[in-house]
C-alpha cells in the first residue's frame, strides 16, 4: 500500500481539499 502513486494521490488530493476548505471559508 506504499505506491508512490497512491502516495502522490494522496497528498495532492488532502491537499487540494484543505485548499478548497480554506478558499470556502
């Protein structure tokens, strides 16, 4: 469970999300 894929995809979507938090509030 340690692909870099699944790594990458990971961060870039908590990211993105934490993002998209911020700009909403």
């Amino acid at each position: 469970m340690s692909s870099p894929m699944g790594t990458a995809a990971t961060v870039y979507s908590s990211r993105n999300l934490a993002s998209s938090l911020i700009l909403l509030n």
